[in-house]
C-alpha cells in the first residue's frame, strides 16, 4: 500500500488544497489528509469542523482518510505508517520555509518531502486571505468548494 499525507491547518479547505489532495490521490493507493491541532493559533473552525468539510469535500476521491495530529508531523507519519509528505508550493516564497522543514524531517526521521507545484490558478490563494476577503463580504465562490462557501459566510456574520 503506498501512502502519503498531506498535512496543514485547513482553516478551512481551499480549491487550492482540494487541487494538491485530488491529484495526489491517483498517485498513492491512500492519501491521508492530516489536520494540525495547534492549541497557541487562532482558527476560525474548530479541528471536528474542518475534519468534518475536509470529508465531504474529498468523499468523491475514494482514497481520502482525514485524521488530526498535535505534535511532531513526523511521529505521526511513524505511527500511521507513513513514508512520505506532499506538500503543495504556490511561490518561491513558499521554498525557503518548506526545504528546510523537508531537510528537517529528513534528518530527524527519514521521511521523504515532496513538493507539488501548485495550478496557477490558485497560486495566490491561503486559507488566510480568504477569510479575509469574506471577512468584508468579498465573493469567494470558485475559491472553496460551495459547502465550504456557505459555511465560511455563516461564521462571519456570527
Ligand atoms: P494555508 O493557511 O496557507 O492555506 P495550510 O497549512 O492549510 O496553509 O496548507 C497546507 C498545505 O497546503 C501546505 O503544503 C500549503 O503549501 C498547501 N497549500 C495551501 N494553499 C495552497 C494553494 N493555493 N495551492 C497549492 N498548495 C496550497
């Protein structure tokens, strides 16, 4: 079974994120889509919400698993069986932190990075700006899945 993950915060899911996960998925036997808890960062959905439109969102796939981690991302990787990360790069400023979070994991564990070259299309967008936009009522449709769109806007009007 060859497995990979795809790990991030997903706060919440992009077609930016959905375009990387879709196309990892008809490489791997499994993709395994890890959703970070991270106690000291704000989100705006809590880690069950976006495991739970993380779900619906890439049911289609077939061989999409979503899980949370805290912690190191590669002591999950141990645990899960898993020998390689695809992470998606948008820009050149993207390489600098992500090739030596690669190098680091490396050195610590021996598991394989592997960079995924994002579709133009989406090369400017972060869960981040998109809060932003729909923070002042921007259009968001065509940037998230219609599910996501429609939660995304609920949550702000509070
Ligand atoms: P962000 O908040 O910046 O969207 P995440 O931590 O949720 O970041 O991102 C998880 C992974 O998804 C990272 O590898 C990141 O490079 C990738 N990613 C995020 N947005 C995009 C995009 N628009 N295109 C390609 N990859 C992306």
């Amino acid at each position: 079974m060859r497995r990979v993950v795809c790990p991030g915060s997903f706060d919440p899911v992009t077609n930016g994120h959905l375009d990387i996960i879709g196309r990892t998925s008809r490489l791997y036997d499994e993709v395994v889509v890890a959703v970070l808890i991270n106690v000291e960062k704000r989100s705006l959905f809590t880690v069950d919400e976006r495991i739970e439109m993380l779900q619906a969102v890439t049911k289609e796939y077939g061989n999409v698993r979503v899980e949370k981690f805290h912690g190191l991302l590669v002591d999950f990787c141990r645990q899960q069986g898993i020998p390689a990360i695809v992470k998606g790069l948008r820009a050149v400023s993207d390489f600098d932190y992500e090739l030596q979070m690669a190098q680091l994991n490396y050195r610590m564990s021996g598991v394989e990075t592997l960079f995924m070259s994002t579709n133009p299309e989406y090369s400017f967008l972060s869960s981040s700006r998109l809060k932003e936009i729909a923070r002042y009522g921007g259009d968001v449709s065509g940037l998230v899945p219609d599910l996501v769109r429609q939660l995304l806007v609920e949550r702000l009007r509070g």
